[in-house]
C-alpha cells in the first residue's frame, strides 16, 4: 500500500444494522450471536470488497459456536490459529 492510500476502519456493536460494505475493516468487540450471523457479515463484505478484513473476538463463553466457526473459516481457506482449534473441543 502505498503512502497515499487510505484503508476505511470501523469497530462495531451494531453490525447487523450498519452497511459495512464501505470499509475495508471491521471489527467486532464481541463475537456475534450465531454463525449464521457471521456468514451473513462475511457475505456484506464480499459484496463490495472481496479483500475486506473482519476481525472478531471469540471467548470461552462462545465455545459452542467455536466449531461452527472453525469449519467456516476453514471452508474460506482461512488459516484457522491453535487456539481457536482448541476452544471448540472445550463445548
């Protein structure tokens, strides 16, 4: 990237109810109710940029959506970090 660029970053509470197609990164402070929201997050994103980054935070009270989770990134090609792998054996 180029020292002229500019990368649209938001951080969101609300993302079910914001566009975010018009930033280049989201960020999630806590990790939405259902996979099925994510993967709806996922496909506003493509919409506009498939080069879009989301950045969520998954804790020990979502275990249960851990392994959902994980086979979605994995379907992506997303590398998916230990820990997560981990904390979807703890459900």
């Amino acid at each position: 990237m180029d020292s002229n660029s500019r990368v649209s970053v938001v951080c969101l509470e609300h993302i079910l109810t914001t566009d975010i197609g018009v930033y280049d990164v989201v960020v999630l402070p806590s990790f939405v109710s259902s996979t099925d929201n994510y993967v709806h997050i996922l496909t506003k994103m493509t919409r506009h940029s498939v080069n879009g980054v989301l950045h969520s935070y998954l804790t020990k009270r979502d275990t249960e959506l851990a392994g959902p989770l994980v086979e979605i990134l994995e379907q992506c090609g997303q590398k998916v970090p230990p820990t997560m792998k981990s904390l979807q054996h703890q459900t």
